[in-house]
C-alpha cells in the first residue's frame, strides 16, 4: 500500500500551495501561490519641508528601502526645483521631477528584508525599465559627475524571483542588486551610456 499513500500524498490530493501575506510594522506584503508579488501596503510618515534657496524639500525617514520605493512611486506631479528625500538605513532615495536620485551610495549586498518567501539564489532579472524623463536624468547624472559629485543613473530593476520592479543605481557592464521585496540577488548587465556636455563626453 506504500505506493497508494503516496499517490494520495503527492498527486492530485496534495495540499495546494496557498497565497502569503507578510506584514512588518507600517508594510504589508501579499504574495500569490506562485510566489509572485500581489500588493504592498505601506502607510507613510509625514514630510517635514525646508527650503534652501530655491529649492524646497520634503523629507522623512523608512525602516526599508521597500518603504521608501513605495512611497515615492506614488507621489505625482513633482513640481521643477522640488526633492522628495527618504533616509533608510540602507541609504537615502530621492525622486524629483525627472526621476529617482541618490546622493550617497545605497547598500547593494546584504539587503535584510522581512518579506522573503525563502533563502534564493541569484536569479537573472526580468528586465531594466526606464522610469520618469530618462533623457533628463541622464543629463543631470552626467552633469553632477563632472563636478566631482556623487551620482548614478537609477532603472527600474523587475525582480526574477518576485516581480517587484526596485529603483536601483546602475553601471555600465554587469552587476548584481538585491530585489527591495523578497531580498533576491538579481544579476544584470546595461550597455555604457555616453552623454555630450558643453565640457566634454561623460560616460554612465
């Protein structure tokens, strides 16, 4: 009868596997029985405001690089000379009118995350998706690089294991960055970007 339990245990009777819902302190996170992302929740904090010049800023801080992505995405309608910043511990997430922007490097390895379904190995990333006025941000990193100040140009990385899409720094060749979501180290590779500015080419 050996052979008959496990039919019973391993075939059609066998337990389906079941959507998972993850939360940790103001972020929710629903993954489908395929492990695939469905919905993050994340309730923000306020933004304290200063203005420097002509520029105005609104800041706050996150417990995640997740938070942070996900509340930046979901502000619209970014006026000219106005930043959005979220300190993490992992690193500061900008976004303005044209896109994502760091000013520092974010942490690229050892992402801890609360929202892994499993300890994966690398994975190779779905895609590198543009995100706001490419051609802008692309212009505004090359600029910034040749006054000596930190700068790199961000794509939307889409998560092989999950299918979050996380604003992460880039380089030209290959690379690997840790999905924001689920912690995955995804691999990827960008063809060098080569801007023309008044005071010579600057490659990105």
């Amino acid at each position: 009868m050996g052979w008959l339990s496990n039919i019973f245990k391993h075939g059609d009777n066998a337990e389906p596997k079941k959507a998972v819902q993850k939360t940790k302190g103001p972020v929710s996170v629903q993954y489908g029985a395929d492990g695939k992302l469905q919905s993050i929740d994340v309730k923000q904090n306020a933004w304290a405001s200063r203005i420097n010049g002509n520029n105005k800023y609104f800041t706050q801080n996150a417990g995640s690089l997740l938070a942070a992505s996900e509340i930046l995405k979901k502000i619209a309608n970014i006026p000219q000379l106005t930043y959005y910043q979220i300190d993490t511990p992992d690193g500061t997430l900008g976004r303005d009118i044209n896109g994502f922007y760091t000013t520092a490097l974010l942490k690229t390895a050892g992402l801890k995350t609360d929202f892994s379904l499993k300890k994966n190995e690398i994975v190779a990333s779905q895609s590198l998706l543009d995100f706001g006025n490419m051609m802008m941000n692309q212009s505004t990193v090359a600029m910034l690089k040749q006054t000596g100040q930190y700068a790199k140009l961000i794509l939307m990385m889409k998560c092989g294991q999950c299918n979050y899409e996380s604003p992460v720094e880039t380089e030209a060749g290959d690379f690997t960055r840790q999905c924001y979501c689920c912690g995955t180290a995804n691999k990827n590779n960008r063809m060098a970007i080569k801007v023309f500015m008044q005071k010579g080419l600057v490659e990105l």
